[in-house]
C-alpha cells in the first residue's frame, strides 16, 4: 500500500499539516498510522468532513446603538461647528 506523509496530505486537501495531524490524532483519518513521529497516511484515503462548529453565533436582532453617548441634540453648538467651516466649500 502507498502512504504518503501529513504534509503530502495537507497539500493535496489544502488545510494545515497540523490539522492532518489533529484528524490523525482523532482516528478520523482510515488507515493512518503513526510511525516514529510522523504520520503515514495511505494515498487512497478521502479527506474526512470538516467537523468542527462555530462557538459564537451573533444575535440576530441585534440594533446598531451609537458608541457615543450624546445628551441633547447637535443644533446647540450648530453656531460655533459653522464658525470652523469656510461659508463656500
């Protein structure tokens, strides 16, 4: 049988090497043996599901809230914000 190595593995299924290992580690991988310190993987072997899950799942009915509090409407200090600004733009 033809076995290739875990970096082999990770280039042809494009994840990290240290995820083949993990995969590995988990006997989620037929047919891959540890050998020494490295993993032997057998070249017909498939790629297994992706397995893990997102922890954190945002609310959906979270608003937009400003991240500035302001007491009272902008129009009071409308006069000295124009003051700063040329009349023509």
């Amino acid at each position: 049988m033809d076995f290739m190595t875990a970096k082999e593995a990770a280039q042809k299924w494009n994840i990290t090497q240290r995820r083949v290992a993990v995969l590995c580690s988990e006997n989620r991988i037929d047919g891959a043996e540890f050998i020494g310190k490295m993993w032997l993987i057998p070249k017909s072997a498939r790629q297994p599901q992706d397995g893990r899950v997102t922890r954190f799942e945002p609310p959906t009915d979270m608003s937009v809230k400003p991240f500035l509090k302001w007491a009272g409407g902008k129009s009071q200090i409308l006069k000295s914000i124009r003051s700063k600004y040329p009349d023509e733009l």
